[in-house]
C-alpha cells in the first residue's frame, strides 16, 4: 500500500485558481490509478478525476476544461490544477489510489479547498 499526503488547499476568490499537490510514501509508477475525490459538507463523496499509470485521464463534467490533473512518476506526486473555480468547488479534496494486483485502496487525509463569492 501507500501513504498519501495532500497539500495545496486554501481560500480562494471565485475566477481563481489553485494546484493541490499530492505526496506518496513510495513509488507511484505502478499504481494503477490515481485520482482526486471531493466532499462538501452534507453531501457524498464525488469524482473529480483519476488519471491511470498509462497516462489516461478522466474528469467529472462539473470540472471538465477547468481542472487538470497529472502524475509525476519521478517525483512520486500527482497534482491537480484547478482554474476558474467556482463556489459550488469548495470541499474536502482527497487524494487516492486504487491499484488492481495487489488490490488495494489508499485515501489521504485531504485539504480543504473554499472558493469565495
């Protein structure tokens, strides 16, 4: 398994922008996914993006054109910049791994994002 660790979260203006970054404890070359969740408060956690150890991406539609995500296999981090966020992007932002053999599942502990109207 891994430990994540996620940084980067903070206040911003409505029309701004942040990167989270997200720090393993080892080698992410051949996790098979990774990803970013959210959770607002009062509601589910949802997808925001995941990006696979190929390089694949995919996006939930509320994010699409506004967030990239990326993994830095080197370095052992994923990131996620974000742009043009909006208030309805303040959350809980979390990290994960999910990897197929060995199969196992990683969240990290998250950041706290809060966009401002």
């Amino acid at each position: 398994q891994v430990h994540l660790v996620e940084s980067g979260g903070g206040l911003v203006q409505a029309g701004g922008s942040l990167t989270l970054s997200c720090a393993a404890s080892r080698s992410i070359f051949s996790i098979s996914v990774m990803g970013w969740y959210r959770q607002a408060p009062g509601k589910q956690r949802e997808l925001v993006a995941t990006i696979t150890s190929g390089g694949s991406t995919v996006y939930s539609d509320s994010v699409k054109g506004r967030f990239t995500i990326s993994r830095d296999n080197l370095k052992n981090t994923m990131s996620l910049q974000m742009s043009s966020l909006k208030p309805e992007d303040t959350a809980v932002y979390l990290c994960n791994a999910q990897n197929y053999l060995p199969t196992y599942v990683c969240w990290g502990q998250g950041t706290q994002v809060t966009v401002s109207s």
